[in-house]
C-alpha cells in the first residue's frame, strides 16, 4: 500500500494520546447518539430499513460522558453529536447539557425538524456550530428524498437560526438526476443570509445503491456557479487546518458555499477524525469495514484510552484502505459497511 512520504512515522504530537501510523493527531470525535431517524433518506438507510441495536447495546447517557471524558483527556478538542436525528433521543438536552461543561467546542448535525425545541437549550450552553442537513429546496422534492413530509418545518426551523444569533451550515448531498440542477438556488440563498451551504458528493454505504454515475463532483459544481454568477466574481476562501470543504465565496454576497469532495479529491492526509456509534463502536474512518467494541471494553471495567490507541494504529491512510478511486468504486469493497444512518456522518 502507497503511504504519503511525509506522513508516515511522524513523532507524536505533544500532550495527544491520539495519533495515527502517519502522525494524524486526532482531535474530533464524532458521536452517534441514537440509530433512530425521523427521515429516511434514500442515500442514507436502505428502503427495506435497517436493523437496529437492541436497546440495552445502545450507550447510555452516563457512559457517553463518561467515554467522551475519556476522549477529551486524551486530546480531543471538538465533539459533534449525530446519529440518526441526535434530537430524537429523550435524554439528549441532559447530554447535551454535560458535554457543554467539557474543554471542546461542541456542535451537533440535525435534520432540523426538531430543531425548534432546542434552540433555548443551545443558547443557553452556548452551541451554536449547527449543521442542518436539507438535499433540496423544492417540497416535492424533499418528500421524494426523505420519504417525509416535513420541508416546511426544516425550512422554517434554519431560518430561526437567523433569530438565535445561530450561523447554519446546510448539508447538500448532491446525486446526479436529482437535485444538482439547485445548486445556483443554494448559492444563492448565501447572498443575503450568513449562512455556509455545503455540497457533499454522494457516497457509498451500505444498501444506497451508490454507483459513481450519480457522483456530482467539485469541478461540476464549480462550473455551475462560474456561469451563474461569473469566474471573476468566484473568490477561494483559505480552508481551515482539517478542514475537510473546500470553501468559495461569491463577491458581495453575506455567506459562503464549500465542497466536500470525499470521492474524487479525498482529504486523508489531514484527517483528525474518530466515530464512536450509538452502541459504542469506534470506526476510525467513515468507510472502515472493521470496528472496535469499545462499550464491551468499558462496561467490563477495562481501561479503554489503550483500546482506542489500537483502533487508530490500525487507520489506513486513505478512505479504509480504498486508495484509488477504482477500489472505490468496486462494490465489493465499498459495500462492506454500515448505512450511513448506523454510523452517524
């Protein structure tokens, strides 16, 4: 396997436990809070459902601060809670409550049809790094991607962020056919609102019946915004440090748009990102086949900081291993996985 030159036995980071075999400090972690959604996104559970974890198997919340303090000790910086739909859980605003009294900047992705109960909890700890995900801007559209009914009210919960002195990002997953003729429309909304508009490109996982024909990829999307509003006038914002969007702004306009182009033009090399799902499994790549049962360790007693060192020795460098973009696209590698809904973004 091809191993980047400059990443590879990297000393460890000063005052991190999280470091990779390439010298990727660790310092985000992604928690599931729930395998239940509100929504079913073609893209993300299978039509025929899924199967969920018996209840008992799911954390609760004592042991997702208790496994999150753990993380936080070691070098984690930012956590961000997701699912499922992270709002639908009953005890979430007392999860919520706890992981605000951590060291992290703590930040939550939402379908946003709940999102109006919350938004005083929000204020109230100070979270206010919100993604909403909303795959177009046309109901009948919405109801045909989400199988729900529900446009309106995530329409008019993102624009209560505006009321909360919240700065949304919205998560676009672009699939080829169905909804990249709006990407103009998402633009803009970014003229008058401080918002960031996000096109995700369409990945694989389990039963989404992915295929790379239905791939919008960051030089189409830049294509539709030059004739839309002119090259001159497309400005490149400098991305953040592991920052996985690649960010643009139109000139004058209030917000900004970005790209995650995870298909084809990935951004391993400064990945700093573990998953921990709802029932406590450790994934250190959003497309890794393998876990780590990380809740077993911690309910037998064990100390589980050497249990997350293994999973992360064990990280390829590329996409879980999947390094050119024909062994992604092979469904016997890329179909080796948990629905997007089971694993939590």
């Amino acid at each position: 396997m091809h191993k980047a030159p400059q990443l590879v036995q990297k000393a460890k980071a000063v005052n991190s436990d999280l470091v990779d075999s390439f010298g990727r400090e660790h310092t985000y972690l992604r928690i599931s809070l729930i395998e239940k959604c509100n929504l079913r996104c073609t893209y993300c559970m299978p039509a025929e459902g899924i199967q969920l974890s018996p209840k008992n198997d799911i954390m609760t919340a004592d042991e997702v601060i208790a496994i999150a303090s753990e993380f936080v000790r070691m070098g984690v910086t930012k956590i961000r809670l997701t699912g499922g739909e992270p709002l639908l859980r009953k005890d979430a605003a007392d999860i919520i409550k706890r992981l605000s009294a951590m060291p992290v900047e703590l930040a939550i992705t939402t379908n946003g049809v709940l999102l109006d109960r919350y938004f005083e909890l929000f204020q109230e700890v100070g979270l206010n790094h919100i993604n909403i995900s909303l795959d177009t801007l046309q109901e009948d559209r919405f109801k045909a991607l989400t199988r729900r009914n529900d446009f309106l009210k995530v329409k008019e919960n993102i624009f209560q962020c505006f009321d909360w002195g919240i700065q949304p990002r919205i998560n676009v997953v672009l699939l080829k056919g169905q909804n990249e003729d709006e990407i103009v429309d998402f633009v803009r909304l970014t003229k008058n609102y401080p918002l960031t508009v996000r096109f995700i490109e369409f990945m694989p996982f389990d039963g989404n019946q992915w295929n790379s024909d239905k791939l919008v990829s960051l030089s189409e999307v830049l294509q539709k915004v030059s004739v839309e509003f002119g090259r001159e006038n497309l400005h490149r914002i400098k991305d953040a440090a592991h920052d996985t969007s690649k960010n643009y702004k139109i000139e004058g306009f209030k917000g900004q748009f970005s790209v995650i182009s995870t298909v084809t033009n990935p951004f391993c090399d400064s990945c700093n990102r573990i998953r921990l799902t709802a029932n406590g499994k450790i994934k250190n790549c959003l497309f890794s086949e393998s876990e780590s049962d990380l809740l077993s360790a911690f309910r037998s007693g064990k100390k589980i900081g050497p249990e997350v060192q293994k999973a992360l020795e064990a990280k390829k460098f590329k996409r879980g291993g999947m390094e050119t973009l024909e062994e992604f696209s092979n469904p016997s590698r890329n179909q080796h996985n948990r629905s997007m809904i089971l694993i939590g973004g």
